[in-house]
C-alpha cells in the first residue's frame, strides 16, 4: 500500500506569499502578485505599459537613478579619509555598488526611447546640493555622518527596493535581488560603524555622542524619503502592481526594524514627528 502524500509546507499558500519572501532570495514568477491586475503576465517590455503607467516607472527611476549618484557624491571625500584601511574599502565599494545602481536604473530609462534618454542626460548633469531628495543634498561632514547614513538613509533605500520586488514591471523586478544583496553590506557597514563609536568609544574613530549626533541629524531626513502619507501616485503605484507599500506603511515597517536596533547599541531613537519636512 502506497504511503499517504505528506502535505507540501506551500501547499496552502498563493503565489503571493510563495514568492515575496521580505528582503530574502525570491523564485521569479511571470505573473502580477498584486493590485488590480493579479494574475495577469507582467509587463516584459516599455511598449507594452500603458502610459501612464509607463511615465510612473520613468519618474520612480529618475529618483531612484537620482539617489545613487548623489549618494556618490557625498562619499566620494571619504574615500580616502575613511579611518582603516578595511573602511576605506568599504567607502570604494559602495561607491561601486552605487554606480551600479544607477546604471541598473538608467538602463530601465533608456528603453523608454528618446524619453527616458532625456531623463539619464539630465541626470547625469546633476551637481551635489540639487538632489531631488533632501538626505542626498547633505554633505558628509564627519565619520559618524557616514556611518549613520548608511545605517538609516541606505536602509529607507532596500524598503524601496523591497517595494519592488516582484512587481508588474518585469525588467524592474528582475533588477532587485542583486541591489538588494549589495544594499546589505551598506547596511551591515554603517551599523557598526555606528555600533563601534557607541561601544568602543575614543578607541575607534568618534565617540558615542557623536554617534547620537549623527543619527539625530539623519533620522528626520531618512523617514521624509518614504514622501507624504497621503498620496495619489503611491495609491497608483499599488493598484498598477509596481510598489507594494503606502508610503506610510513602508514607514511603519521601516521604524520597527531600526528602532530596537539603534537601542541595541545604547543609541535613542528621536520622536518620528521631531523636524521633519514631509509628513
Ligand atoms: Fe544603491
Ligand atoms: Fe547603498
């Protein structure tokens, strides 16, 4: 007699939960997860999309485009004052792995024709301080400033590019596992950089209350980057099953991950509320 079949762990589960596994390795599937399209194949190419549609992706890629290479910008000084040898490697590192980026998003411009052409000339003339967002037209004024940058800005980077994975754009979906696994290693850098100045003290480079500084400086910024709470195009972006987040829920989710982290390390955490510009 023949064994009962054992149930499958996945046996229960849509193809929603099978693939979007936060943060993790993902299987690709060809369908659209979410928003009102689900089930229907992805969009594989520009011509396909339906224009408005296609003008949201172009503009969610110019800011995307936008923030890798301000971000080059601001740590291009660092590149050789980072304080170890083992730092500055990481600084030329991630300086590599944002320009990758970059060319990952303007590479999705460019099969937008003459339009998205357009876009990646304009981008690409962009001086430090004319950044679209606010955290990318900060300089790096210390260490700490580095450290607590790439521990809270990076980090609003991967919710991002977490609300992008898997969505209905295919060339776009298939971009995020690799950005996702360089982002990592940003993150893991500026935690303990920051973790180092909060518990090593004078023995690293900065102390704890420049830590604190630091982190008091880029809190606000790094939570305005998820935009107002109220808004049309992240409604939008859900429903055409590009982003799979409101602003406001990528926040929440954001701030549950760092706030025991920061504490983890003796460092406080401002009120969300406390100097920011979007709300
Ligand atoms: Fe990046
Ligand atoms: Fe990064």
């Amino acid at each position: 007699m023949k064994d009962p079949p054992s149930p499958s762990p996945t046996a229960k589960k849509g193809p929603m939960q099978r693939s979007l596994k936060e943060g993790g390795t993902v299987v690709p599937v060809r369908e659209i997860l979410w928003g009102d399209s689900t089930g229907v194949h992805k969009y594989e190419t520009a011509d396909e999309l339906p224009p408005e549609m296609a003008d949201l992706i172009m503009r969610l890629m110019v800011v995307q485009a936008d923030t890798e290479y301000g971000s080059i910008q601001q740590h291009r000084p660092w590149l050789d004052q980072a304080p170890s040898l083992e730092d500055r490697w990481v600084q030329a590192r991630i300086v590599a792995d944002e320009a990758r980026h970059g060319l990952q998003a303007c590479r999705i411009l460019r099969d937008f024709g003459e339009e998205g052409e357009a876009r990646i000339a304009n981008l690409l003339r962009t001086k430090e301080g004319d950044h679209k967002l606010d955290a990318f037209n900060i300089p790096f004024d210390s260490w700490a400033d580095v450290g607590a940058f790439t521990c809270l800005v990076d980090r609003v980077g991967v919710y991002q590019l977490r609300a992008f994975q898997e969505c209905a754009y295919g060339p776009l979906a298939r971009a995020m596992p690799l950005m996702l696994s360089e982002e990592q290693l940003h993150l893991n850098f500026g935690f303990n950089v920051l973790r180092r100045m909060s518990r090593d003290g004078p023995k690293y480079y900065g102390t704890k209350a420049e830590a604190q500084e630091a982190v008091n400086k880029w809190f606000p910024r790094a939570l305005d980057m998820f935009g107002h709470s109220k808004s049309a195009t992240s409604e939008n972006a859900i429903r055409w099953g590009i982003k799979r987040w409101t602003n406001e829920e990528a926040r929440a989710r954001y701030l549950l991950e760092l706030t025991p982290l920061l504490q983890s390390i003796g460092l406080e955490v401002p009120d969300p509320d406390w100097n920011r510009r979007i709300h």
